[in-house]
C-alpha cells in the first residue's frame, strides 16, 4: 500500500511548524483573553483622600485599600493616615471607611497631584 503524501518532503516540516505555530498564537490569544481581566480583578486597588477628621481634629490624608471590581470600588482598609507615625500604624476605629463620615464636615484642600497612582 503506498501512502498518499510523502513524509519526507520539505512540505511536511513546513506544515509542522506551521501548525505548532498555530497553536502556540491561539494559546497566547486565550492567555491573553482570560488572564488580563483575572490580573485587573485581582490588582491591588488603592485611593487616596484628604479631608477633615473629626476623632483627630485635624486635615488628613489617608490611603485606602479598595475592594470589589474596579471601577466601582469602595474603601475596605486603611492602609496609612497621615495623622500617626509611622503612618502605616493606623490605631483608630477607621469611621473614614464611610463615605458619609468623609463628607460629614467641611472639606479640605484639595489634594496635591504627584503624579504617581
């Protein structure tokens, strides 16, 4: 029985390669599809505020640590308060988690742009 396609030629490699090629592309296309969203879901999300604190008396800054998808994210810890040093100490009852505790006083200033985050 002779077979139909000479296994030896340079089209069979070429085919080969081709083929691993394919299958290499779709294989980083889906990475690609599925992974980017579960990396964006799953990235630490923060916020940073200024506003007047009532427990300390005082403007401060603080930096949130969001949570849920982005985009819509809401503030689930604090992360540091310019109010304590080290700032990353934070030792109060966190009422600025809520939005309505931020907003509950006259506003600071507004915030300073440094250009990171």
């Amino acid at each position: 029985m002779d077979w139909p396609i000479d296994w030896s030629g340079p089209g069979v490699s070429d085919a080969l390669i081709q083929s691993i090629m394919n299958a290499l592309g779709w294989a980083m296309l889906v990475a690609f599809v599925i992974l980017l969203p579960l990396a964006v879901l799953f990235s630490p999300m923060t916020r940073h505020r200024r506003f007047w604190c009532a427990q300390s008396r005082r403007d401060v800054e603080v930096e949130f640590a969001l949570g849920g998808l982005p985009g819509f994210g809401r503030p689930v810890a604090v992360r540091w308060c310019s109010v304590f040093d080290p700032p990353t100490a934070v030792r109060c009852r966190r009422l600025c988690l809520e939005a309505s505790y931020r907003r509950r006083w006259n506003t600071a200033s507004p915030l300073r742009h440094t250009g990171a985050g």
